[in-house]
C-alpha cells in the first residue's frame, strides 16, 4: 500500500469501507442483495466459464482479459466484479491489483487464519461466504452470499495481534447436496499465486 501523499487529497471512501482505516477495526462487511440478473449470470459462469480466472494489473487490462474469458450471459457478473475491483483499487491505492474468480468445490482453506497481505477483499456470488472470528473468541460468523467483506492482512500497516480477524473458508465437503462456490478474491499483486 502506496503512502498517503500529504498535497494530494485522498479519493473518497465509501462507507463501510472507510471504518477499515481505524486501528481497532479489522473487517469490514457490506450487505448487499445482487438480484437475479447476477445470479443467474453467476450460475452460467459455473456452468461455463472457467474453473479458474486470475490475472493481476490494472482495472483496464482486467476488464479486457476478463471478457475475453466470458461465457455467453455472464456480462451482469463480470460488470459487478469490475466495479468491486475498483472499489478495492480506490481504497487500496494500489495502480494494478491481483483478480481471482475461482469456483471452489471442496474444502479449500479449513482453518482460520490472517493472509500475508495488506488488504483482501471477497465476495462469494454462489454458494456459503467466507467464515471470521475474532482472535479471542470462538464464536463463527457465517458470511452469506453477495455480502462484500474487507479483512486486514498481516501486511496492512500498523496491523496487531490484538484484535485481529481470523477468517477461512466454509466447510463444504460434508454437505448433503454438492455446493460450488464462485468466490472472488481482490487484493495485492504481488499476492500469493503471482509470483
């Protein structure tokens, strides 16, 4: 995360996403109700587009590689993933920023944790949100889908360990009937995976 230039005004947050720049805050959660063109455009991207699509750079160089990758009817979704990265990229400051649209089948990351990172947006348009707990606790909060969450990595300046948010992702394995998840994940570029 660039430093803030102390001539230059900073670009308007909008809230919630601005209580993230408070010591004591480590998430930050945006309910949010996407409707049906979005989610059926989400439905088609599960079963059509990619089981994978990571790219890193700015948001003009993300949205040409994205629609190059777009399954017929899936426009709602990419529009919407678009405009949560450029959200992410006026909060974060950063000029390019890691997109990762992944559809997630199975356990993929059962247990609590901090990422390696400044900043990390996610939001899970099918399927269970990602699980958080505060460090002190044991009490799980469920994240449901389309909910937009902000979490503080290790790498977000002036981060501690008091206080701090742990998060995974949802088991899904032991469910009766088989869950994809199509989650993206927006953070850092220099994120794991893009080495």
């Amino acid at each position: 995360m660039r430093p803030a230039c102390p001539t230059r005004q900073r670009p308007v947050i909008p809230a919630p996403f601005q209580d993230i720049d408070r010591s004591e805050c480590f998430i930050v959660q945006e309910e949010r109700h996407t409707g049906q063109e979005i989610m059926q455009a989400a439905a088609l991207w599960n079963a059509h587009g990619p089981d994978l699509f990571l790219s890193r750079g700015t948001i003009e160089i993300l949205e040409i590689e994205l629609r190059t990758h777009l399954p017929a009817g899936t426009q709602a979704l990419a529009d919407d993933a678009l405009n949560l990265a450029c959200r992410y990229q006026r909060l974060s400051g950063t000029a390019e920023i890691r997109f990762r649209l992944e559809k997630v089948r199975h356990d993929s990351c059962r247990r609590f944790h901090v990422d390696n990172v400044p900043l990390r947006l996610l939001c899970t348009y099918t399927g269970p949100g990602v699980q958080w707990k505060h460090a002190d606790s044991e009490i799980i909060h469920d994240t449901p889908a389309c909910w937009i969450t902000l979490l503080k990595g290790r790498l977000y300046p002036g981060w501690s360990t008091k206080g701090a948010v742990l998060h995974r992702s949802p088991p899904i394995s032991d469910l009766p009937v088989p869950v994809t998840r199509l989650l993206l994940t927006l953070d850092h570029p220099d994120a794991c995976g893009m080495g």
